[in-house]
C-alpha cells in the first residue's frame, strides 16, 4: 500500500489550492486549460492533481444536473440522535450508510451524508423519485436505528440556486415559488 505525502492535518500549498479552485469552477476544463488559467506548465497541475487524487483530497469527480429533468426530487433528512451509548457495529453501518443497497432497491439516492455540529446531528441529502419514496426512507431509518435516532425531519428542497460553485442555469425557476 502507497503511503500519502500529506498528513491529514498539513494544509494545501497555494500552488495546490490555485488547482483546486480552477478545477472545482469547471472539472471538464482540460489540464492544458486549468495550467494556463493558474500559470503552471501541464505536468506540473498533472503532478499536482495526481498527488491530490493519491492523498485523498480529492475524492472523485461528478456532474451536477436538474434532478427534475431525471423525475426525480431532491431532499434533505436532518436526524437527531437520542444520548444512547451507540455500539462499534451500529456506528459502521451509520458512517457507511450511502453504500446500503437496500436504499438503492428503494429507489434512494443518497448525494451527501454529513455529521453536524448543532441542533441535529447528521444530513442525509438524497433524491428519491416521490415524496412517499423519501418518507419511507426516513422511516425506514427511523426503524433501523429506533434506540439511537430521537428525531427525524424530511425536508423538500424547491430550489437550488448553487451546488457544488456551480450556479444553477435556470434561476428563473425559483420564481415559481415567489
């Protein structure tokens, strides 16, 4: 097994977070692209981009759509856990919970899953193809953690206007909701 160059608390060069940001403006810009945009010759932002995939900071790459368009609608689970002692096992399946097939089956797509500081604990943000889809999958959660988990509230997003420093080409849509 490769051993990472960075620690996991050492900081980006300057160099390196140039790259980064070029390359989260638009991941399909070209290396020949990205290099001028930041004035690197293109194997060093290869070298640089090589050494960030290797070193886990980056972690893939992905395309941002109108998930309307797919039939498809967005939503977030904001979940609150209850101050049960949670088990070693329980906290893997919790950590690894975009990975279960059975929400897949369920039509579940799971986009992000973030442990929070704050009133609520963990985000789930997922796709799903109805609202019932999205209901049962907060139940069925609900259901699989019922000691652990004290609260649980689904939310419809109506519209975004930015994801991921990528702004939405169809702002007129929010209009539709004013």
């Amino acid at each position: 097994m490769k051993t990472s160059s960075k620690k996991k608390t050492e900081l980006l060069t300057s160099d390196e977070l140039r790259i980064l940001t070029a390359l989260q403006k638009n991941s399909k810009d070209s290396i020949n692209s990205i290099a001028k945009s930041c004035g690197f010759s293109r194997q060093r932002v290869q070298r640089i981009l090589a050494q960030l995939e290797e070193d886990r900071v980056i972690w893939g790459y992905t395309a941002i759509t109108d998930e309307k368009k797919e039939g498809r609608l967005r939503y977030i689970i904001l979940i609150k856990r209850s101050m049960n002692r949670v088990d070693r096992e329980t906290s893997k399946k919790i950590a690894y919970i975009y990975f279960d097939e059975e929400y897949e089956k369920q039509g579940i797509i799971v986009e992000g899953s973030y442990y929070l500081h704050g009133e609520y604990d963990w985000m789930i943000i997922l796709t799903a193809k109805t609202l019932r889809d999205a209901k049962k999958f907060s139940t069925v959660i609900l259901e699989k953690y019922p000691n652990i988990i004290a609260k649980v509230i689904l939310i419809q997003v109506l519209h975004s206007s930015k994801s991921h420093h990528i702004k939405n080409p169809n702002p007129d849509t929010l209009l539709d909701f004013l």
